[in-house]
C-alpha cells in the first residue's frame, strides 16, 4: 500500500475535524474543548450509536442544555425587567426557548449541515433543529461550566439573534389563548391523540383538536406535546384567520 492511500484519508480527517471545530467558533465564539460533546449535541436519536448495550444520541444533553438555558434566560429576564410579574417573566422565557423558535435560530447558524440523522427525520421532523440547540448547550455546559455558558447564551445567543422589545408584543402560547377563548364563549375544546404514526424513534404523534364536537384541525410531531402546539396554532389561525 502507498504512502499516499494511508495519508489521504488521515488528512481529510483532520480537514473534518478542523472544519468542525471551526464550525462551533462560528456558532458560539470559540473553539470547542471535548470535541466528542458537540459532536454528539448533533447526533439524532434515528441515527444513535449502541455502545456496551446503550443507545448514544444526543437526547441526554438536550435535557442538560433544557435546564441550563431555562435558567440563564430566567435569570437574564429577571434582572431586565425588574418591575414584571412571574407570569410575565413565564411568558417571556417560553417565546425564546419555543421550539419554533429554537428551530429557526439552529437553522440561521447552519445546524443543518452539522445534524446527523437519516434523511427522513430530517425532512419530516419538527423539531430536530431545535433538539440539537438545546443538545449543544447541554455540551457547552459540560465542556466548560455554567458560568462560561451564560455568557455565551447572552451574549452570542440572546444579544445576536433576538429582539427581545419585539419579542415583549408577540403571542405565541396559542394553546392557553383557545382554551381561554373557549371558556370565556362556554364552548368545550379538546386536544385527542388520534393517531400514531411510525415506530421507535421515527414514531410521531396526531393531535386533533375539537371545538363543540366539530374538529377543527390536526397537528403531528414526534412528542404529544409539541403536536398540542402545532395544532393549536393551526387552530387559532383557522378560527381568527390574520388579516
């Protein structure tokens, strides 16, 4: 065997790794520690690794970075509206870390380029993009602590990518505002799984949501609550259509 044949796929490894790293730079300002952390951040449960009888995905650290980014925007929305209650304090962290949200951002630093998942998931999913954002602040957390993170959520994440003045006047908690609307008209509504489609980690769930015992649509996700939110505003819209 050539020298060549043995040095070529060792370099274009290298180039991967390089491009990788630079990839993260671009992303969160700087040049990841443990590799291995990011790298599975962006590995999808459909495409997971079985290590020892385990299958390795990225689920554990979106759990992980859930919890860290909940704080630090919690925390960050306490000290900028110090005059605001715990409901509008609530409200506020749930527009930044909504799975659309999270979606559209992972989508804006190029995570599609870096996720690891069958071509299915990646087209069908709705919340692929927005797991793994979640998975990498779980990696960012580990790979160099709590402090460090926050800073890099604030400043890289929050300041960067999100208005939080425009932020301040949009609804998006369309669930709450149909059942507020159905009880203040004593109207009954209903949110049933009707429906389960596809199996293991490919299995996604249909929720219709009924109106005084007329459906009014449905809404399909990989969790029975992010299909709640996809039919609810599917709802809203077809009951007060934008003008």
């Amino acid at each position: 065997m050539s020298v060549l044949k043995i040095l070529n796929p060792i370099r274009s490894l290298i180039n991967s790794e390089k491009e990788f790293s630079q990839a993260i730079k671009n992303i969160l300002g700087f040049y990841p520690g443990n590799r291995h952390l990011y790298k599975l951040a962006f590995r999808h449960r459909s495409v997971a690794e079985t290590i020892n009888g385990i299958k390795v995905n990225n689920e554990r650290l979106e759990y992980l970075g859930d919890a860290v980014l909940g704080a630090v925007i919690a925390d960050y929305l306490f000290k900028k509206f110090p005059l605001k209650d715990e409901g509008f304090l609530t409200e506020m962290r749930s527009k930044i870390v909504c799975r659309n949200r999270l979606n559209k951002l992972a989508m804006k630093l190029g995570f599609d380029k870096l996720i690891q998942s069958t071509p299915e998931t990646k087209v069908m999913s709705k919340s692929i993009r927005g797991d793994a954002f979640e998975a990498l602040i779980g990696a960012l957390y580990l790979d160099k602590g709590f402090e460090f993170a926050k800073k890099v959520i604030i400043h890289r994440i929050i300041n960067m990518h999100i208005d939080i003045d425009e932020l301040e006047k949009e609804e998006t908690n369309y669930k709450s505002k149909l059942i507020e609307w159905t009880q203040k008209e004593k109207k009954t509504i209903d949110f049933n799984l009707i429906d389960e489609v596809g199996e293991g980690s490919h299995k996604q769930y249909v929720i219709e949501i009924v109106v005084d015992e007329s459906s009014i649509c449905k809404g399909q996700d990989f969790s029975i609550k992010n299909a709640e939110k996809h039919a609810a505003e599917k709802a809203w819209n077809i009951l007060f259509p934008p003008e």
